[in-house]
C-alpha cells in the first residue's frame, strides 16, 4: 500500500488508521501470523495500532499483548501469567529516556558517581533483556535513547562527567556492546530517527503531561516503521534487489547524447561528485548482500561504456542484471527477477523519471519505487525506507554477488548442452550435507525466514529456535552446501525432521532458489533417508502447507515417490515414504 511506504504522512495515517487497517485485512493477503509483546515505559497505544498497520504492509498479521502502563520491567522480571500464556514470538520493549530514571540531576556529581548510576541504570535493563531471553527464548528489541531536548548546563551537558547528554550517550553504547555480543537481541535507533525528524519536533512535554506518551504523537508513525522494518527483516521479509536507472540517476547526462566523455562522474564538477557519492553508497549495499542490477533505456553498448568510465565506482561486474534495451522497464525488471529465481517484490527501482517510475507501480505494484529527485533525496530514502535493514549478516550475504554471477555463467553454459543430464555432470558439483554444525547456525535461520518458494511448510524459526533444535536428541536436521566449477553456493538447503516412534515428520523442506534444477533436492533426500534408517526409523511423513508463494513445491512429494495420505480444500497435504526398499535418486552431485 502506497500509503504506508516511505516517505508517509504521518497524519494521514493517524487519521485515517481504521480504514488503511480495514482495507488492508480485506486486500486478500496471505500473511505469516505473529505474536508481539509490546512492554511500555510510557503510552502505546498508538504505537501498536501503527506497528499493527506497517506489519500487514509487509505480510506479518501481528497479535499484540500489551503491558500495562509503565510495568515493563515488572512484567519482564517477576513475570506475568497473561505473558506466559500470550507466548510471544517478538518482544519490544518501548522505554525512552523518560525511563532513565537514575540520571545525574546536580553539577556536582562527579565522574565516580555518575559511573555508578550509569553501572546501575544499565543493570536495571539487563535484568529485563535475560529475564525474558530465559523464559521466551524470541527475539527482543530495545529502543535506544533519545537526546534530551533541554540542557541545563549547555554544551557542557554533552561531555561533563554529570551531563544528562553525557550519561544518555554513554548508556547508548551500553546496548551497543550488549547488542554485539547476543543474539537475537536488535536495537531499535531512536537516537538516530529523533536527530533525523528533529528534537524539537520529537519531543512534546504537553503529550506527556497529558497522555503520557513520551513523545509528540505525530512521529509516532515514524517510530512504529522504524520497529516494523527490524521485525520483517527477522522474518525475511526483506527487498533483495536494486535496479537502477543509468542516465541521470548514475551519472549525470544522457550518455547517448552526449558519449561517454560528455557525462558527469568523479570529482571534477559538483554534480560529478554527486553522483559519485551516491555510486559509492549504492556500492555499499552490495558488500553486505544486496543484489544491483541495471534497467535503463539505453543501447547495452553505451550502458557498459558508461560502467567502464574512470571515474566510475560502480562496474559491470558489480550488477547481477544488465538489462539495457528499449523494452518497458516494468517487463525488464519482470525478466531479471525470472532469471534470478526472486519475485518482483524482492526488487527496489530508482529512476529520475517519475513517469517511469508511475509505469513500474502500476504494472508491479510489488516493486518498491523511489524516484530520483536528487541524489541526497534518494540516499535519505533508503536509508529511511528499511528495504534492507540488516539483523544479521553471514558470510553467503557477503559473497551473493559472486554466487548470483556463477549462476549466469552456469546459464550460458547450458544452452551448449543439448541434454540436461550431461549439463548437470558438466557442472562438477559436490554436496556436503551434515548437521547443524555452530558455524552454519546464522545462515540456517536466515534461510527458514527467508525462502519462500521452495519450502514446504514455511515454518520460521529464530535463532534461539535452531540452536534448541540443533541440541534436540528427537530431531533429525540436515544443511546442504553446493559447489561446482563455477563457484561456492553456500549453505542451500535445509531439513528439519522430528523422529516419533518408526515415523519421521518433517517439519521443514526448503532450498534457495539459486540452485533450482541441479538435483540438490534428491541428495538431501538421499542423505535424510540414510540418516533415518541409522535411527531405525522406516517411514518419512512429509507435509505440503499451501500458500501464495510456494506452488513450484507442490508435487515434490509425488516426484520424490511418496504416496498421498491426505489432501484438504485450501490445497495442504501429508505424504508419506516406506523406505525399506528405498535407493539413491542422486546421480549427478558428488557427496563430499
């Protein structure tokens, strides 16, 4: 819903939240369900009916408990039997610096003193994050703190041993190392989104007094984003891919026009240094696993002449994608997202065209589109939007490019075999399939929250979820990396199976897309087979859960020679195997 994506009015959404909610609850969305325990230091009720509008935005249908007011620590500490029974999957804690309750309130604090109230404020929230991290074992987030927006002792306030600014800056990085060193546990910035909208636009003394909410209600649609951008990107919910215009938008100039000596990048003019900077910021996504990719009007010939200027930061190799023709942008961007195994809502596009732009929405309305004003504009939009909010990075994030890159050149290669099998040998590929070994841990859990397609019950897990499973003597779990000639996949799939009596039932199927029809499917089966006859179990039953994304799965069972058991009107069914007579179905990947 456009409404609801960056940049929004914040008061049209407070105004109008009952009908966008409505509108949205009808829209015929199929949405992962998921239980989020709001505990205040303040007012959260608007915080909640926004967070609730940003979730169902991004396909997340949020159940929310709510504390009562001010009893976040209470209820995370000595616990709450209504808690306990809402068995959240996300927990947010919303304390601002109204809750900083052992701030120095004189001058004469010294550096000793004010060490300790920081030692003891800090230990006031510990106890809260591994009380509830104990009992829940999900996900927590913690705002941070905001600056205070009055200051008794003037700049002194921000480095003097009894500074307020000071003792806030101090706690900030408290949470900072504490956020390092535990997992699961993510930091929701208010400290950067009240500097970004403004201290005095953030805080309103009259909302306090009044209602309590610790600051001004019209921003609270900006906090409430802010939180729902870490809770989709926990869930793989995140965009994947940034298709970029070239003239304008790159560089400066058409380079049709006026060649490639005739438009503007590098540190010659200010409008080339523009664009450099943005180059360099968009080049910065792709080192933590953003795919880029080009959609532009343009002769291919000048597209690449353009990627291979000097002054150029971004090359050809850096895009997965080049699609450089005159065809509409909206069916090129349909055709990179073919190609790279992704649907067109893992995709951002930027132009400086609006009109493109208005063409893109209308035919992909799944594509996120930010028109390129001016490049300040533009980086701001991103940064703000939370396409790409990071809650982890893994070291397949890091080297995506790379294995997207192997996969075009295992394309061409292809198209030189006229039978598929001896493509498959030609490849050299090797499998190594084992448990859920620590290192491997991360990229499991990104992979259940993130594969949508092929995955057969899309159950999602957290990380505290993986490492129970991982320690679980009734599970059967097995992670499968794929390499070739051209390169490291990385960890590609993942099963999870639970063992009752001679029966094995597989919770989770799922594969990245990046490695569809290679028969990586059929040396994990191998592998789960030979594991479950080790266990003296004789039957596998497996189970279809149906939805908008996954339909390419459907017939796995069938193709792997399981038997139908059952089959419901919404599409759901449960398979089962008799592996007695079981044999090997793999015969083109070599298991190492």
């Amino acid at each position: 819903m456009k409404e609801l994506s960056f940049p929004f009015d914040s008061r049209s959404i407070l105004r109008n939240k009952r009908e966008l909610k409505k509108v949205l609850l009808s829209d015929g969305t199929k949405r992962i369900k998921k239980n989020i325990a709001v505990l205040g230091g303040s007012t959260v009720d608007h915080i909640i009916s926004m967070l609730r509008l940003f979730l169902l935005n991004t396909g997340i249908e949020p159940h929310f408990y709510k504390s009562e007011y001010n009893k976040y620590y209470e209820d995370a500490v000595f616990g709450s039997s209504e808690l306990d029974a809402f068995s959240p999957d996300i927990i947010f804690i919303h304390t601002t610096s109204r809750n900083l309750t052992l701030m120095p309130e004189s001058p004469a604090v010294t550096a000793e003193e004010a060490e300790k109230l920081l030692d003891e404020q800090f230990e006031h929230f510990r106890q809260i994050w591994e009380s509830l991290s104990s009992k829940f074992g999900c996900p927590i987030i913690q705002n941070n703190f905001e600056l205070p927006l009055f200051r008794r002792t003037g700049n002194y306030d921000c480095w003097g041993a009894s500074g307020q600014a000071a003792f806030i800056s101090r706690m900030n990085v408290r949470l900072a190392d504490y956020a390092r060193s535990h997992s699961s546990f993510f930091i929701n910035d208010i400290n950067y989104l009240s500097a970004a909208i403004g201290l005095e636009k953030w805080h309103n003394a009259n909302a306090w007094y009044l209602y309590k909410y610790a600051m001004d209600t019209s921003v609270i649609p900006d906090l409430a984003y802010s939180t729902a951008c870490i809770i989709k990107s926990i869930f793989g919910k995140n965009h994947k891919v940034i298709d970029l215009d070239l003239d304008n938008t790159l560089w400066g100039g058409v380079i049709g026009d006026d060649g490639v000596e005739g438009i503007e990048i590098g540190q010659e003019t200010p409008v080339g240094q523009a664009y450099s900077e943005f180059q360099s910021f968009i080049r910065g996504y792709k080192d933590y696993g953003v795919l880029l990719a080009v959609c532009s009007k343009n002769d291919e010939e000048n597209a690449l002449l353009g990627l291979d200027h000097p002054n150029s930061i971004l090359r050809p190799d850096d895009f997965v994608s080049i699609k450089a023709n005159w065809e509409n942008k909206d069916r090129n961007i349909q055709e990179s997202a073919d190609e790279l195994g992704l649907l067109a809502d893992s995709f951002v596009f930027i132009d400086d065209n609006p009109a493109e732009c208005a063409i893109v929405e209308a035919q992909l309305p799944q594509v996120q589109t930010i028109p390129l004003d001016s490049v300040g504009d533009a980086m701001y939009c991103l940064s703000r939007g939370g396409y790409f909010e990071v809650t982890s990075i893994s070291s397949d994030d890091i080297h995506r490019t790379e294995m997207y890159a192997a996969n075009a050149k295992r394309a061409a290669q292809q198209k030189s075999f006229a039978n598929y099998s001896d493509y498959l040998l030609s490849l050299e590929m090797h499998a190594s399939i084992t448990d859920f070994e620590p290192i491997y841990r991360q990229r499991i859990t990104q992979l259940t929250n993130k594969s949508n397609q092929f995955n057969l019950t899309t159950k999602r897990f957290t990380q505290n979820e993986i490492e129970e499973v991982s320690s679980s003597p009734d599970h059967i779990r097995l992670c499968g990396r794929l390499c070739d000639k051209f390169g490291d996949n990385g960890i590609v799939s993942v099963v999870i199976g639970k063992c009752d009596g001679d029966a094995l039932h597989v919770e989770l199927w799922l594969m990245s897309c990046r490695v569809l029809k290679r028969d990586m499917e059929l040396a994990m089966l191998d592998q789960l087979v030979k594991k479950c006859r080790e266990r003296g179990i004789s039957r596998i039953i497996g189970y279809y859960y149906k939805t908008a994304k996954n339909g390419m799965v459907s017939g796995l069972y069938k193709s792997f020679g399981f038997t139908e058991k059952e089959t419901y009107e919404n599409g759901d069914s449960v398979w089962e195997l008799d592996i007695s007579e079981y044999t090997d179905k793999n015969n083109v990947i070599k298991i190492d």
